[in-house]
C-alpha cells in the first residue's frame, strides 16, 4: 500500500449527493445504471455510470444520498460522459456495495 500525504489527500473531492435519476444502460459491457445526482448550488448535477446492478434496483437508489469524487476528469463509457465516481466497496463475488452515510446531509458537502 502507498502511503499519500494530507496534501494529497486534499485534493479529493468527496462529496455528498442525492441520486434524483436512475436510467438503464443497455449499451454497458458490465450491467450498469446511468444515475444522475445533485451536489447542491456549488457543483449542481452531474452523471454517472455505476456497476451496482446486482444489488440495487432503481427504486432503491432514487432519492439515496452517496459518496462520490467529482473532481476526476469525465470519462466516456460507451455512448455516455461519466462525471463524477460514486463510491462504494467491492465484495468478495465481486459485487458493489455503496459507500453510504447512516444520518441525511446537505448536498454538496467534502469529506474531510
């Protein structure tokens, strides 16, 4: 494991969202949602393509609040333009459990 400095981990823009779209992605090679998030006024919304088909359904997402790093550059996946990362762990079979806060926040808050 490398060891990062705090100034590295500065700046990572982690911040809070609330899922407020789940879409299909049939063109994804691995079964993925196309969600759209909002991180409040300072940052708005932005997509993302998420490979947590095996465990969350639609319905389960919508209105969710997530971790996500939105200060990656986009990333074309397919047809759609990736805009932020949402967090989450992979287990053992392979399947993405979400990183996830257990009290509600105000959109758009960083880690940290």
């Amino acid at each position: 494991m490398e060891t990062i400095s705090w100034s590295d981990f500065e700046k990572v823009e982690l911040r809070t969202g609330t899922i407020t779209a789940v879409d299909e992605f049939p063109q994804a090679r691995t079964p993925a949602w196309k969600l759209t998030i909002d991180f409040g006024d300072e940052i708005g919304e932005r997509r993302s393509s998420a490979q947590i088909v095996d465990l969350y359904t639609a319905e389960d997402l919508l209105g969710r609040q997530v971790i996500a790093v939105v200060n990656f550059p986009e990333k074309q996946i397919g047809p759609f333009m990736s805009q932020c990362l949402v967090t989450g762990f992979t287990r053992e079979d392979g399947k993405v459990v979400l990183a996830s806060l257990d009290q509600p926040v105000a959109n758009g808050l960083k880690l940290g």
